[in-house]
C-alpha cells in the first residue's frame, strides 16, 4: 500500500503534550530493540514516530503498539540518544485514540514495568518471565 | 636564520607540519607531552582504505622528523605561558630539565583527539564484562595477537557516544564507519572462521575508496551488517546477547557474541580548553579548536600566528591531518622570514 504523506495530524499535538519536537528522533531504533514488549508490537516506537512525522494518524491510532507499551516505562528514554519520552508518546496517543472512540486493542497497558519497578533484579528477572518465547534470533 | 615556529603535539599532524617547515628552510621546535612521537597513530595495526602497515608507516615519519636538521624535538614537554603576537612570541616550555623560554614568529596547535571512554553506556557492559571493549582497545589485541579464535562471533557497534546528546557528542565522528569495517575485516582475516556482524545507523563512508572498502566488508569478507542502533548487551554465562531492532524489517533481533566492539566517540584531546586559555584561540561547542573560517581557512585559528592541524579541530583521519599539517607549516613559514 502507497502511504500518503499529509502535514495536519496528531503530531502537533503530541509534540505540545511532551514538549519536543519529533524532528528530533535520528531513527536509529535504539529504543525498539531493547523493549521488553517490541516482540509483540505491530509497529516499533520508532515507526510511530516515523509514522507521526507523516501524519500517518490512522495507521498509529489503530495500532497495538500503543497499547502494549509499558505502564511508566521509561527503558527506552532512558538509552534514547535524543531522550524522547516515547512512553509518553504513547500515553498521548492512548488518550486520542479514546477520544475517537477506538476500541483499545488491551484492556490496559503492560503491567512488566509496573510490576517490577521497585527494584531492578526482580525488573530484570520479570523481563526474563515475560519474554522467553518468540524471539528472534540472528542466524550464524 | 629563519624565525623558529612551535608546534604543539606530535601526532601525524604535528610531525607533518615540522617536516614541511624543516625541508622548506625553516625551524621547528615540537613539543609532545608523552615520552615518544606518534600520538593515535603508533596505537593503530593496519589503516583503511587499503589495511596499510600503520607501524611502518609512522615509524618511517617520526624517523624523517628526528633526521632533519631544521627540526628540534622536545618529548615530555607542555607549553606553560604564551605572550606577543604574529611573527614575535615569547613562549615558556616545561620540560623535563626544567623551564625553557623561547622567542618564535608563529605556532601550531596540533594536540590531536582524546577517545572517549564509554563508562556512560551501562546498557553496553562496558567496564562489566571482559568482552566489551572499545574500537581502540580492539587495535591493541590486534597487534598482540588476541584476537578471538575459532567460530567467534564478533559484533561491532557503531556511533557510541557520536549522534548521542543525551549521554555523548551531537556530532558524528566521521571514521569509525570506516575504521569498524577495517577491524570487520582484519578480524576475518586473521580468522576465517569467525562471524562479523556490524550494527549501523547509517554508513557514513566519505574519503576516496572508502565505500568500496565497505562494500568489500559486505561483498567479499561476508560481514553482516545491520541497521539499527545497538540497545542491549546482557551477560548471559560466556557470551554476550547483543539486542537491536534491525529497522529494515522493523523486528527486533538478538545476536549471541563472544566480543562486541564499541566504536566510541574521538572527543577534543584532554586539557584543550586550558590549552586554548593559555593561547588565548578559541574552542568550539565541544571543546575543538575553532577555525577561523571553516571553508578555505581552515587551519587559521582565531588569533593571528597560531595555526590549527589536525584533530585537535575535530575527528578526521590520517589524510586529512596530514594535509592540515602541511597547510599549517606553509602558514607558519609565511610569518617566519
Ligand atoms: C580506533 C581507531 C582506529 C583508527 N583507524 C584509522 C585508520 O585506519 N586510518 C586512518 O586514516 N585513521 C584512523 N584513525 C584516526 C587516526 O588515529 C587519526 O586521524 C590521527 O591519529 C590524527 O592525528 P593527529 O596528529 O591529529 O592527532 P593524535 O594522533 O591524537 O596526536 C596528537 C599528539 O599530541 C599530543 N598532545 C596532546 N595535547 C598536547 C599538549 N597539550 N602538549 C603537547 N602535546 C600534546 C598527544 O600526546 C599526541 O601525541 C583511527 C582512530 C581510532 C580511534
Ligand atoms: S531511540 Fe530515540 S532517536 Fe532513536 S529511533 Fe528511538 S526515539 Fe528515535
Ligand atoms: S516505554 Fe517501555 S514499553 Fe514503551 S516502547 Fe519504550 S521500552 Fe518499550
Ligand atoms: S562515522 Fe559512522 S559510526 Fe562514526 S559516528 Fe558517524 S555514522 Fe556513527
């Protein structure tokens, strides 16, 4: 499918609600590949970026990923080269997509981080419980 | 006689410009704060583009250096205090037997890059594990020969410490596309059986044959690379699991390494901000020598008479400083007739 590329969107919204520019993301995906849930997501946080840039609002709105992404999680801002909030993103977006009436696709976001937040073994240890299968592994 | 011109470190720069100086007719007095010439250079095994022997080459210019009659060379030696003007400096020496002062009519700032320790990239297990180390340690066990052998699986990360402002430089580093490509294939050659896998964010390769040296990596060495920034390295038993998102597919992947190679940032060389205070030039954002004018007088720092060479500016490679060196020498020579 041919995407349209579109200059009206969420974007603008987002970027008030966390006080940055998306602009700013070098889309090196550093914060995709060390997320403990990038296994189940649709779209990687990069690619909604890439997505909102485009004003792609539809394909990010109706996404799982939104859903998916951590209760405060911050792992990837964190390691984020630029430091954008992305589970902030997210929580932005939960919000629009609930003023539109999307059905969200979880009952709530994931509780991992949540759960574990108190102190990083067990974080570490409710990482490893909650990611052991399906994960792909680069071929020798 | 010709006036004397001082330069300030001798890296490939710094030994370039007091060769060019000394085989024009003029004198040079180099001061390096280490015990032996070199700088970053005599640390290197084998150079891109075309895995040149760095040791042989750099001994052969610090040889010409020591054997030209116009160029005196002062090991262990920092400037202390700098006074005048173009064309008539007072200039105080530390050295090891005590305080020199010296008159000269210009000077060359050639303090070279300082390589960023990663201490900061706790998610790479840097300083953890044994088995992270960074781009520049890597040119050590090359030259000694600890390399990884048999069916190793060595992973090379990219811009750590570059394109980061959170915990590093807003600026890229310029080489270490190249230089991790040189070291994808040193490693394959020392040891067939080994598997490379380099994880970039974009290839920047920008130097004559530099991206057929890339391509060479890929094509006919098998090194794979992979787009996207590294995010993880755990510990797990012996190996490393190394965690990426290859954003070409837009899937997250893990690699199980036995090395993982960062390629850290070239930062301004320690002290440069003193150094410029004594000189009284001006640095830039991060702490480089600034040019005057960026486009054709790159080498003019902002006072007159005292010239910049190589990457004390910012990160360059060999050809580069070597053409800022001798820039900077025809400079100098200007001032000194
Ligand atoms: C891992 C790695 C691999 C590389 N591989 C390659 C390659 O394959 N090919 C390539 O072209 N380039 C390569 N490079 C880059 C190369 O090392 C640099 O281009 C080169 O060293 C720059 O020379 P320079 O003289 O500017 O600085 P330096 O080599 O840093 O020399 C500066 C000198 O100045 C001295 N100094 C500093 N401050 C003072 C002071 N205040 N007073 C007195 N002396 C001082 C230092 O001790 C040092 O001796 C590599 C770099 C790294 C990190
Ligand atoms: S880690 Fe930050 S800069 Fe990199 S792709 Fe993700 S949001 Fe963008
Ligand atoms: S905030 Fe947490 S859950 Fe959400 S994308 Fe980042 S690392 Fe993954
Ligand atoms: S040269 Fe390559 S590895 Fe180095 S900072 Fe620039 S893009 Fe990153």
């Amino acid at each position: 499918m041919r995407l349209k590329i579109d200059e009206d969107g969420i974007r603008t919204m987002v970027e008030q609600s966390i006080g940055k520019s998306l602009t700013s993301c070098l889309q090196c995906s550093k914060c995709g590949g060390g997320c403990v849930h990038s296994e189940e997501f649709d779209l990687t946080p990069r690619q909604v970026v890439e997505s909102l840039l485009d004003c792609q609002d539809g394909k990010v709105l109706d996404s799982r990923m939104i859903w998916l992404c951590g209760r405060s999680c911050s792992a990837c801002q964190a390691v984020c080269p630029v430091g954008l909030p992305l589970n902030e993103i997210m929580a932005v977006l939960r919000e629009e997509a609930g003023r539109r009436g999307i059905e969200p696709k979880y009952e709530k976001p994931s509780m991992i981080y949540y759960k574990f937040e108190h102190c990083a073994k067990h974080q570490e240890e409710g990482e490893a419980s909650e990611s052991s299968t399906g994960r792909e592994t680069q071929p020798a | 006689m010709a006036k004397k011109t001082l330069i300030i470190g001798g890296g490939i720069a710094g030994i370039t410009a007091a060769q060019k100086i000394a085989q024009n007719g003029g004198t040079a007095l180099l001061i390096e704060k280490e015990g032996h010439l070199g700088g970053n250079f005599a640390k290197l095994t084998y150079t891109f583009p075309v895995l040149a022997d760095a040791k042989g080459i750099v001994t052969r210019e610090i040889k010409t250096a020591e054997e030209l009659a116009g160029i005196e060379i002062l090991p262990r030696t920092t400037l202390e205090s700098c006074r005048g003007e173009a064309g008539n400096f007072t200039v105080e020496l530390g050295t090891p037997s005590g305080r020199r002062t010296e008159q000269v009519a210009a000077i060359v700032v050639a303090a070279g890059f300082h390589y960023m320790e990663p201490t900061a990239y706790t998610e790479y297990a840097y300083g953890r594990s044994a088995k992270v180390v960074t781009s520049l340690e890597f040119e050590k066990m090359a030259a000694e020969g600890r390399l990884p052998q048999g069916p190793a699986r060595v992973v090379f990360v990219h811009c750590v410490g570059s394109r980061d402002k959170a915990k590093g430089y807003r600026y890229c580093s310029k080489i270490c596309c190249s230089y991790s490509a040189k070291h994808a294939i040193m490693l394959k050659q020392a040891n067939p059986e080994a598997k490379a896998y380099v994880f970039y964010i974009d290839i920047r390769a920008l130097g004559k044959g530099y991206e057929e040296f890339i391509r060479e990596a890929m094509e006919k060495y098998n090194v794979r690379y992979i787009r996207g920034r590294v995010a993880k390295v755990i510990e797990s038993g012996d190996k490393l699991l190394v965690r990426a998102e290859d954003s070409l597919i837009g899937n997250p992947v893990e690699v199980e390494a036995d090395l993982v190679v960062l390629a850290s940032a070239m930062e301004p060389p320690q002290g440069s901000r003193a150094l410029a205070g004594i000189l009284g030039i001006a640095t830039d954002e991060y702490g480089f020598f600034r040019e005057a004018e960026a486009n054709v007088r790159p080498c003019h720092s902002s006072k007159e008479g005292i010239f910049l060479a190589g990457s004390c500016t910012q990160p360059m490679e060999i050809a580069a400083a070597v053409a800022m060196g001798g820039l900077a020498a025809s400079e100098a020579l200007i001032l000194s007739r």
